[in-house]
C-alpha cells in the first residue's frame, strides 16, 4: 500500500450557539482588527450585521460583501486592498456560503505578500505567508471551511484553481442556526453538493482508509438529513447534520480530490455558468451509472451508507432516489434553459485544469470515453430534467 498524508485541519467548534465562541477563537488568534467578508444574502438575513456588532466592540472592524456569482479574480484583489488597509494584525473571518468563504481564504493568503490574485492562480507562485483565518459557512455544501483549495474564475471567464496549505483557515464554526434562512432550493442544491463531494472522495483513486471513514459518515448524514432539512428549515437537528456532512465531505475531498462529477461540473460553470452545486449535481447523474459499471465493487461501502443492504449497482437509483426526495429539480428548473454545446464543453473537460478531477475518478475515462459523457451531458440536457 501506498504512503499517503493527513493534511491538518482547522480547529472546529460546532453545535447551536457557535457563533458565541467567535471572539474567544479571535483572541486565541491574536487579532488586533477584523475583516469580515460575506457576501449580499447574509447582509440581507442580517447575519452579516450580528456577527459584526459580536465583534465592534472589540475589534476594528471592516465588512467586505463579495458581488454576486462566484469568486474572481478581480474580486479577490478588491479584498486584498481593503485587508492591506487595516495594517498590521488583521485577520480575516469569512461569513457565508463556498463563494465568501472561497474569497476569505484568498484573501488571507494572498494578503501576505505583494503579489496579485492572478500570480498564484495553478499555484503559479508561493504564498508568502497567510493572515490568520475563522470561516462561519452558511450553507452545508463545499465544506470550503475546511478545504485548502478555492474555485476562481480566471479574467477569460475560466472557472481554474488555486490551493496551498495557506488557503486552510484556522477555526470553522459550525452553527446550524445561520443555516436556517437558506432557501429549500440552496438547501437541496448545496446539500448534493455535499453528497457528491463524499461519493467521489470515497471512490477516488487516492481514497485511503482514514479519509473513507470521513466520506461514508457524511454519506449516511446526508441520507438522513437532507429531505428534512429541505421541508423543515427550522429542524435544527436536521440542519446540524447537514453542516457536519459538508463538514466531513470537505475535509474528504481536501485529502483524496474529486473525480469526474466535478470534471464535468467545472466544465459546465465555464462554458454555461452555471452554479456549482447545480453543475455537480448534473454531472454526477449523467456519469454514475458509467462510473459505477466498470466496478460496482468500488461503490459497495457507498451503496451501504447510503441504504443498509445495498449493492454497488443500486448506488446511481439510490442518488435519483435523493435527489427526488430533495426536491433538486425545483432547484435545477431554472436553468433547464441553458444553452450547452457539445465541443465547448468537451473542450473545457479536457482542459489542464481539470484533468486531475478526470484521472482521479473511480473509473478513469479515455478520451473517447470523454466525450461519450460530454454527450450524456449535451443529449439530456434540452428535456430539462434530471
């Protein structure tokens, strides 16, 4: 067998009432002024607010609220400016879904130094360093709070990568309360984003037993907890779950990747724009039953978390199970207009950025076999649904 490595982890306070914690993990962090980035949904929900009057009187502190979409470059370095204002002791809390909290990250990271955004993109360049970090998500998704890897899209409108042990904040708080205002809708869609992340972690070819343990646990979390969460906002209960899965995906995907759902995925924000969980979800529909064919062996541990009984060829039935129990095509419908072309999205599967995802799937497709799900994809997608 061979050697692999734990990256560390971020301190983790998690449970109803977290967020109250906030200040003692600042002054365990040794910060002297704050820079909050959230994003215009949690200003609106008014949690941007509590957290910064939690803080003021303690702290300078500036709020940063990222535009809509996801994260660029341009965005990044407006962060980085308004973090280099506040001097020296500054550090960063990061309040929100994968798209705040992608942006904090960066901008702890490339705060550091003098360079812009754009020179650490592929891991171009070294960090310099990192502003010390607390990430608070208010979705229970990308796990981003744990992960030390960010999705930026590039000036040509690429979705591309940046990652380095300085992304990896240093406190996640998980409060299911913050979760509470998320729409049925993000709550489906970020959830599956979850569910997928776990799958291919648990699948992927760099999987090790330790990281398994992880994926499977946020697999039967999910299992458990995403339909009520979906018709229950206010089960708290449900909710914690939910965080804790995302929570236990991220740190499986930080430690084994992802495969080719979010192949896929990341080519379907680059050429149609769409939104991640959604793009995944998508993705992962249209490529299980091919992945799970070569070696329904591989998905044995998976079908089982999922449903106690179960067989690897059952685990692409159980997921439309999921997704139907979801309600995830009330969150996809918006966007069943899309516009996707085969060669464009082709184009983007096979790009340098994301063919690790590819040659780290439970199956790892050639060429040919590329473009046969490129168009799985493209041949599926004019009836709308899943």
């Amino acid at each position: 067998m061979s050697i692999y490595t734990i990256t560390p982890l971020p301190t983790l306070v998690a449970g109803i009432g977290a967020l109250r914690a906030l200040p003692e993990q600042l002054h365990r962090l040794h910060a002297r002024a704050l820079l909050l980035i959230s994003d215009q949904g949690m200003a609106a929900a008014g949690w941007a607010g509590r957290v910064h009057d939690l803080l003021a009187d303690r702290y300078p502190v500036d709020t940063f609220l990222a535009p809509p979409g996801e994260p660029c470059i341009a965005t990044v370095d407006a962060g980085v400016t308004a973090a280099r204002i506040l001097g020296t002791g500054v550090a960063v809390v990061g309040l929100g879904g994968g798209t705040a909290l992608d942006i904090a990250k960066l901008v702890a990271a490339v705060s550091a130094g003098t360079r812009p955004m754009q020179d650490y993109m592929m891991c171009a360049n070294p960090y310099a360093g990192k502003l010390p970090s607390l990430m608070i998500p208010s979705t229970s998704g990308t796990g981003a709070e744990v992960t030390r890897t960010c999705v930026v899209t590039d000036a040509d409108g690429r979705k591309s990568w940046a990652w380095g042990d300085e992304l990896c904040p240093d406190v996640a708080l998980l409060d299911p309360e913050i979760t509470v205002t998320l729409p049925p809708t993000l709550t489906a869609a970020t959830g599956i984003d979850a569910f997928v992340h776990a799958v291919e972690a648990a699948t992927a070819q760099r999987i090790n037993a330790i990281v398994e343990g992880y994926a499977l646990q946020a697999i039967r979390l999910i299992c458990t907890a995403l339909a009520t969460a979906v018709a229950e906002p206010h089960d708290l209960k449900a909710r914690q779950q939910m965080q804790e899965a995302a929570c236990l995906a991220g740190i499986a995907i930080n430690q084994c990747g992802t495969g080719i759902a979010h192949n896929i995925g990341h080519a379907l924000g680059t050429v149609a724009h769409l939104p991640h969980a959604i793009a995944v979800a998508i993705a992962m529909e249209r490529s299980l039953a091919w992945s799970v064919d070569a070696d329904p062996g591989r998905y044995q541990a998976v079908a089982s978390a999922m449903r106690p009984g179960s067989s690897g060829n059952d685990v692409p039935h159980l997921f439309m199970e999921l997704l139907e129990a979801a309600d995830f095509d009330r969150a996809a419908r918006p966007y069943h207009g899309t516009k996707v072309g085969y060669a464009g999205l082709l184009d983007s599967m096979l790009s340098a950025e994301n063919l690790p995802m590819m040659a780290n799937n439970a199956r790892v497709p050639t060429q040919d076999e590329m473009g046969y799900l490129a168009s799985r994809v493209v041949a599926g997608w004019p009836q709308g649904s899943l």
